[in-house]
C-alpha cells in the first residue's frame, strides 16, 4: 500500500513490490472539508500504525492562502483488511501551531512568505512512534524545527472507537467511507 498526495487530497494505492511502477492515482482517503481546519488542502504525514480502531494516521490539513495557510494535524483510521476503507477522520484538529517555535515570524528562506499571510503557522506529523502506553508524534514545526508531541494510546484509540459508535453523538466523520476512486 502507498499513501500519497496527488493535491489536495490523499489517495491510497496498491502496488505489487515498492520497485514497481507507482500509479499516478488511487482511491481518495481524504480531501479538502471547505470551512475547516483543513479547507484547502490535506497530506499524509507518518506511516500509519495498527491499532484495535483500524491503521492509525495522522495527518496534515491547511487552510488557503486567504484563510492564512495555517498547517495543523488531525487522526484518521483506516480499515485493517481494507486501508482504501476510511473508518474515522477527526472533525477538529488535534494539534493546531500555538507554540512560539510553531509560529515562525522571521524569514526562512526556503518559505514564500507571501504565502503566510498572518506569520508561518505551520505543524505536520513526520513520525508516528509506540513507546508503551504513549504514542509519540514527531512533527514538524514552522518549516524550520521538529518537534515532538505525547498522546495516551490507549485513551486515543478508546475515543476513536467511541466516535466510530456513536457518529452521529460526536459530529464526527466516524465511519465515512465515502472514498471514491
């Protein structure tokens, strides 16, 4: 399985060995929600890992260039036997940039500041580590450092669980699988 971005959504595809030609295309994971945390544009950031929900992944969402381009991270689950099968996207974002080094005001030189309107507000998941009952999140903050987050396994997945029960209590995108290919 391959998880990439063709923008601005997420596609999953399914290749023979890793050497193989990839697909330019796949089936849609996930896209742009207009109004939200993640209205322009979204990206998978670490590999996913196996969880009782499904495949555990997070992933970055950005707002437009208008609405500030500010990057944040959220969680989606993914089906065990079928990943091309989306059991769970959270509505609101789990990590948002507020932290000083999230919120880079000086000039990076690798970043088009006229992109950022209202400062570089940039988090995006790189890496995704179970380190007994925590899950560390290891992600990029501002174009310009890493930084790492801790979250309780456990109690992560519980919630999830609970959303993928109850949608329609929690608002929440448990159970969309409205992919299309």
């Amino acid at each position: 399985m391959i998880l990439h971005r063709p923008m601005p959504r997420i596609v999953c595809t399914r290749v023979a060995s890793l050497e193989s030609e990839w697909p330019v295309d796949g089936v849609t994971l996930l896209g742009p929600t207009p109004g939200s945390w993640r209205s322009s544009r979204v990206g998978a950031g670490a590999p996913p890992i196996r969880t009782d929900a499904g495949w555990l992944m997070p992933f970055h969402g950005a707002t437009s260039i208008e609405e500030g381009n500010i990057y944040s991270m959220g969680w989606c689950v993914l089906d065990l036997d079928r990943p091309e099968a989306v059991r769970f996207v959270s509505d609101e974002s789990a990590l948002s940039p507020v932290a000083p080094y999230e919120i880079e005001q000086q000039n990076i030189p690798q970043v088009d500041m006229a992109n950022f309107r209202t400062g570089v507000r940039v988090v995006f998941p790189q890496g995704l580590v179970s380190r007994g009952a925590d899950l560390l999140v290891y992600y990029g903050a501002a174009d310009v450092s890493v930084a790492g987050a801790r979250v309780g396994r456990d109690a992560l997945v519980a919630s999830i669980e609970y959303a993928i029960a109850h949608p329609a209590l929690m608002g929440s995108s448990a159970g969309d699988t409205t992919a299309v290919a």
